[in-house]
C-alpha cells in the first residue's frame, strides 16, 4: 500500500513534529488498530535504500503497510523515533548523521527484515 502523508503544517517543506506523531498515530490506528508491537520504526536519509526492495529492510511498497515522513531536524526525528519505540515499536535508537531527518514505520511481515 502506497501511503501519501497529508502535510498539515510544515517548515522548510518538512513536517511539524506533532503532525508526524499525529499522522503515524492516525495510520497505524487505521491499518493495525494501534498494535504497536508489530510495527518497526526508524529514522533515515534515504527511505528508498533503507526501506524499500532490496534495501535493509525488504518493505514492499505495493504489498506492504508503511508511512514515512520528514522531520524539521534530526533531534525530532529522534524524538519521534524514540517515542514510538516507548510505545512498544520494534526499532533501535542511534546512528545516522544530521541529514537523518525521516522517520519511518512499517508493519513487520514474514519477508521484512526484522
């Protein structure tokens, strides 16, 4: 499933912290019922390579569940990211460099790694 984010707020083009919370809230609610723990979120600053095919993580964009969004820096990337795996995320903190601003979640399938 192709996810297009519906940016309410932005600055410089990218997403307001609390709209991507809000927004991956609202999916994930409406594609899993808010079970947290089968889903896996990360930050990146390349989705394409760290996601999709033959990247890391396998995620098909057709056949898939998934939403990623640009964050306005890395700290809220992180903050996202560190918020969502509170909530029982799959997922890791760390790693990246400043241009590491998107965060990304997918529902975990037999052929994603993890």
């Amino acid at each position: 499933m192709i996810r297009l984010n519906i940016f309410r707020q932005q600055i410089n083009g990218n997403m307001v912290k609390k709209d991507i919370v809000h927004e991956i809230i609202e999916y994930i609610g409406n594609n899993q019922n808010g079970e947290y723990t089968n889903w896996y979120v990360g930050i990146t600053d390349d989705v394409d390579r760290r996601v999709f095919g033959s990247g890391e993580h396998n995620v098909s964009k057709n056949g898939d569940r998934w939403i990623h969004c640009p964050a306005d820096s890395k700290k809220d990337a992180q903050e996202i990211e560190e918020l969502f795996l509170a909530l029982g995320m799959d997922g890791d903190t760390g790693g990246g460099n400043d241009d590491t601003t998107t965060v990304y979640c997918y529902r975990k399938n037999v052929h994603t790694n993890p």
